[in-house]
C-alpha cells in the first residue's frame, strides 16, 4: 500500500467544512493514509476523527495549529504528535480558547455597530455551534445578512487587519507555544511559511528564531507553491537543519485549487517529520 501523508487540515472543530467524520471520510477517499487533524488551537475534534479513522484503517495523528505572537505578529505552529492528555497543553489551549472567546464577543460587538446588525456574536456562534467562532464565521454572518457580496468582502471591508472590526488576539508567545507542543511529546512544524509575506530576510531572521525556540520543523510541501517559494524554503530548511512536513491546509471542499493527500513529494535529502515514528 501506497503511503500518503497529510498532515494540516481544519474541521468544523475549528473553522473547517467538515465534521471530523467527514473530513477523514474525504481524505480516506483521496488515499490518505496519515492523516493529522490540526484544528486552530483547539483539541475538540480528535476524539470524534480517531473513530473515524479506525472505520477507514487510517492512522490519524493527534495535532493542533497553535496561534502565537512574535514580535508584534501573529504566526501559526502545528503541533503534531501531541499527547492530548498533557497538562501543560491542556491549560495552554484553555487558554488559548479564552482568548479566542473574547476576541470573538469584540468582533460581534464591532460589527453590531459598523455592519448595522444585532446579537452578532450569539449569531456566529451558532453558525459555529460554538463559543469561539473564528473570522469565517461572521464572514459568512455578513453574507447572510446581505451586507457583503461574498467572504473575501466580508473581510475586506470588515474583518482584515486596519479594518472596523479587526480585533488583534493576545495569543500566547512562540516559545510558550512550542514548550507546550514538547511538553505533550510532539513535533513543532511552522504552518504555511509563505503565507506570512516576508521577504527572504525576515523569514531567515524569523526562522532563526524559530529554531532557537526549539522549532522541529518546516512546512514545505504544500499545493501552489511557486518555484520561487518552493526554493526559498528549500533553502531555510537546508540552512536551519529543520526536518521537513507535508500538508494541505485543507479547510472545505470549495478550496478546488486543493485537496487531501494531493502534495508535491517532500524535497530530496530532507528528514520528514514522520521519520522514526512509524
């Protein structure tokens, strides 16, 4: 049997389409073999997915994206391999929850006033079902509402950063975030690293960072990249000696660009996160 890993994907346990049931469904049809669940901050859909995955003979790897600020920005860490019964990351992604909690009354309380709506926090969070739904979710309020045409507007003239009901999150740092993912015996992978538009510079300076944090790992295998992208990362993974991972980023089925399981091969000569583990 052909192995195929996939180690980034979103459920409705966080901002996803899918329930956990569906969406190991979905990647066991795409011929995934390992499969990692890795909702924002939140542990909440890996019970529900480990069935599932039993049901297909898929191996499903306990993972969370932990959100975490460096330097007056935000930036996303994949937990992978995590012990889920660990303290330190239990009280970690409580939390990290809290945070989300109130950052998600602050939006609906902004958009109330801005958008001309009402009970937009109560309303998102049904839409979620819920008590921290994410900017997607009062995207898609705003759409139902008819004060956007689509998710894109919604965050464009509301939910982006600069915008009026932009609310910045007090997420935890970068090192408290990887010494929780190493607390419950996991490998710390730093999510989509073009996807925070940084020059060549400021990724090496942050990636340094990163690495003396105690950064495992980097997430280069990925649909869309460009040969551009795809050599710079080759590059930071080379010169860091950080081992390399392979995900998606697969949220819903709309995101036609992408799918389980489908990603470019990890680079020759790179040491995969999964090595040794199975």
């Amino acid at each position: 049997m052909t192995v195929c890993f996939d180690l980034h994907c979103h459920s409705l346990a966080s901002d996803g389409a899918l329930s956990p049931t569906d969406l190991v469904a979905r990647a066991a049809d795409y011929g995934v073999t390992h499969l990692a669940l890795t909702d924002h901050d939140t542990l909440r859909g890996l019970d529900e997915a480990r069935q599932a995955a039993q049901a297909h003979g898929m191996t499903l790897i306990n993972g969370i994206e932990l959100s975490v600020r460096h330097e007056n920005r935000e930036f996303h860490v994949l937990g992978l391999w995590v012990d889920v019964a660990d303290p330190v990351l239990q009280a970690r992604v409580s939390a990290q929850n809290d945070a989300r909690i109130n950052r998600a009354k602050e939006i609906g309380r902004r958009l109330d006033r801005a958008a001309g709506l009402a009970h937009s926090y109560e309303r998102a969070c049904e839409l979620a079902d819920n008590d921290a739904p994410g900017r997607p979710w009062f995207a898609k309020l705003l759409e139902e509402a008819g004060r956007v045409r689509n998710h894109r507007h919604a965050f464009n003239r509301f939910l982006k950063q600069g915008q009026s009901a932009f609310v910045a999150t007090p997420w935890c740092t970068l090192e408290e975030g990887i010494a929780a993912i190493h607390a419950a015996g996991g490998t710390a992978v730093l999510a989509h690293p073009h996807a925070y538009n940084m020059t060549r510079k400021r990724l090496r300076h942050f990636l340094g960072q990163f690495k003396a944090a105690g950064g495992d790992g980097l997430e280069v295998a990925m649909p869309g990249l460009t040969p551009h992208q795809q050599a710079l990362l080759d590059e930071c993974w080379q010169h860091f000696d950080l081992k390399v991972s392979a995900g998606s980023d697969f949220h819903s089925p709309e995101q036609r660009w992408l799918a389980l399981g489908r990603l470019p091969p990890v680079p020759a000569g790179a040491t995969p996160v999964w090595e040794g583990r199975y």
